[in-house]
C-alpha cells in the first residue's frame, strides 16, 4: 500500500488542519521535535503507519488509532 494510502476518517488536529494520508501523518511525526518522536506513544504510531504502508488492511484503522491516542497523549491537560 501506497504512503499516499488515505485513512477512512481523518485525523483532526488541534490547529484545525487534518491528517489525511500515510504520508501526511508520518510528516507530522517527522516536524515534532526528536525527543517527542522517540516518546513511546510516537513509536507506536510510527511502527503502526509503517506496517500499513507495508501491508495495508487492518493496519490502517491501528495506525489511525495510534495516531489519535498519540496525539491525545501530548494534549495540553486542563
């Protein structure tokens, strides 16, 4: 499966932009800064988007849901 792969849904993000593919939502693992990318609910979303650029099917909806609870994950606590 293509980086280009789209996600069903996809994900919002703060700011109000949207991760819609692969590609887009490993760019932005990839513009954070190096100690956050080796946090460990970025590597799994990193493991998780490389197994759906691979093999696609399933791995989709668990790079989606890795993704989401990463980034929930560094969302500021109220």
């Amino acid at each position: 499966m293509p980086w280009s792969a789209a996600f069903d849904d996809p994900i919002p993000l703060r700011n109000g932009r949207k991760l819609r593919t692969l590609q887009e939502a490993a760019d932005h693992i990839m513009q954070l800064p190096e100690d956050s990318q080796h946090a460990g609910h970025w590597q799994t979303a990193i493991e998780t988007l490389i197994n759906a650029a691979e093999t696609g099917g399933g791995w989709m909806m668990f790079a989606r849901i890795a993704m989401l609870r990463a980034l929930h994950a560094d969302a500021p606590r109220k």
